[in-house]
C-alpha cells in the first residue's frame, strides 16, 4: 500500500474508491495521446526517482591534464510529481456506496482530464523547468505549414515522411494532430478515398487526436526515438475532510525525452 496515499484513513468505502477509480481511468485513458506515440517505461513505483541517461559530466577543474584526479557527476533527469486536488461531496460519495451509477463526481472527472493534459502539455510541448524538452521543440526539423485545407493533409504528411525517411528515420508513422485539424480531417470527404484514409495508408499508423496541440505533429512509432518513464502511474489520493466533503488529489511522477530529434516533423497550422 502506498501510504502517502493515505487511503486506509479515508472514509471512504471499498465499492466507492474502485467506481473512483475506474471513473478517473476512463477519462485518462480517452484524453491521453502521447502515450499513444511514444515509448513507455514503468511505472517504476513511487520510490523511482530519476532516469540514468549514461552520461557524466566532468568537473571543470579536473579537465585539467595536471588535475591528480578526475571526476564528475553522473547525469540523470529527475522524474517531475504532480498533485491535482479536488473536493467531492460526502453525500454524492456515500451514494457511489449504495451503487448509485448517477452520483455527482464531476470534479474527478475534470481533475484526472487536467492530470492527463498536463503530462501531454510535457510530451509534447515540453517542460522546461523539470528538465523536459518537448517533441515540438526537440524536433530536427522545421514546422510544415499545415493550414486549414484537409484535402491538402496528405501531401504535406507526405513531405513529414520524406524528411523522415532521407534522414534514415523508419515507420510506421503516427499524425497527432490538436482539436482542429483532427476534426477538420475526420470530417472531409472528396471523391476516392477520403483524406483521413490516405493518410493512415501512407504512415500505416495511427491519426491521433491531442487537445494541448494547436497544430500536430507527424512521428515515428518504431521504437527508441521517445521514451515516457513513469515512476507512480495515476493514482487518487487522499488529502482532508469535512463534515460535508472530502478532498482529494490525483498525482503521478514522470519524466520525458526525446532520444532521435529527427524522428519526428512538427506541422503548423
């Protein structure tokens, strides 16, 4: 049992705490799209603390040739903890225990969307002080211009593909895309197949929707090229009580990195 959690002192029901967090899972699951894209490793558990990145960084006076000793630092990127807090009504709670399938848990719900948000904001816009350079900015390669025609998507995911290809990056490939270029996409037609339809032929991969993008992005899937580590995957917790509600905090620990820059072509609305 992770204690820090505090679950074992909350007044809370097994039944309610198992519809809490099914409710909270649907909704991480529906809105997450990096972990679509990227490699996963972990969860590693609550005491994982920072990924090995296989490098060291040598003190400055030990370059020195008369230096008697060198030595350095090993470098690690440090895994980021987040904590969402929300407040449930006791009442509303209770009734999840009576197996209410109506109950008021709508502050869950936002909280594990924001929780979800945040580690794609990450992903791929990056986060800069927790030691996180994100897809887009990692990226090797200039921004395609998009624009607002879905007809034209495949000949500029095309050109995401050629880059990617000359520079010896393989597929298959994924196109996330924000919230209006997705539908854009999802929703035009034209006489053959559809745009959307010659996009997954091309990538043979997955049009991914991602609300934290303005514009998306087209990536390699192979392998090796991103990796998301996790340390405590989410999970709820408990913080406080009061006669009427119950606080609490959806948290996680995660870090980022992108380990090819080419493997990846940013698309600009």
């Amino acid at each position: 049992m992770v204690t820090f959690l505090r679950r074992e002192v909350a007044p809370i029901s097994e039944a309610a705490w198992a519809e809490l967090d099914a409710q909270a899972g649907q909704v991480i699951r529906r809105t997450l799209a990096g972990r679509k894209v990227v490699d996963l490793s972990g969860p590693h558990g609550w005491e994982f603390g920072a990924v090995n990145l296989g490098r060291i960084k040598l003190n400055d006076e030990t370059k020195k040739k008369a230096a008697p000793v060198q030595w350095g630092v090993r470098e690690v990127l440090p895994l980021a903890e987040i904590r969402v807090f929300f407040n449930l009504s006791q009442f509303e709670i209770d009734n999840l225990s009576r197996g209410a399938a109506d109950a008021d848990i709508d502050p869950l719900l936002d909280a594990a969307a924001t929780a979800a948000k945040f580690e794609d904001q990450a992903i791929f816009q990056g986060l800069a002080k927790a030691g996180i350079t994100g897809v887009l900015k990692a990226a090797a390669s200039t921004p395609l211009k998009l624009g607002n025609d879905p007809a034209k998507y495949p000949q500029i995911v095309g050109q995401a593909l050629k880059t990617m290809g000359l520079a010896g990056v393989g597929g298959p490939y994924a196109v996330v895309l924000g919230p209006d270029a997705y539908f854009n996409l999802m929703q035009a037609t034209q006489p053959g197949y559809p745009p959307k339809r010659v996009i997954t032929d091309m990538t043979e991969g997955e049009i991914v929707l991602c609300p934290v993008l303005d514009g998306g992005v087209v990536m390699s899937t192979r392998g090796g090229d991103f990796e998301l580590t996790v340390g405590a995957d989410f999970s709820i917790g408990y913080q406080r009580h009061e006669k009427d509600s119950v606080e609490f905090f959806l948290t996680e620990s995660f870090t980022f990195r992108v380990i090819e820059p080419k493997a990846a072509v940013p698309l600009a609305l």
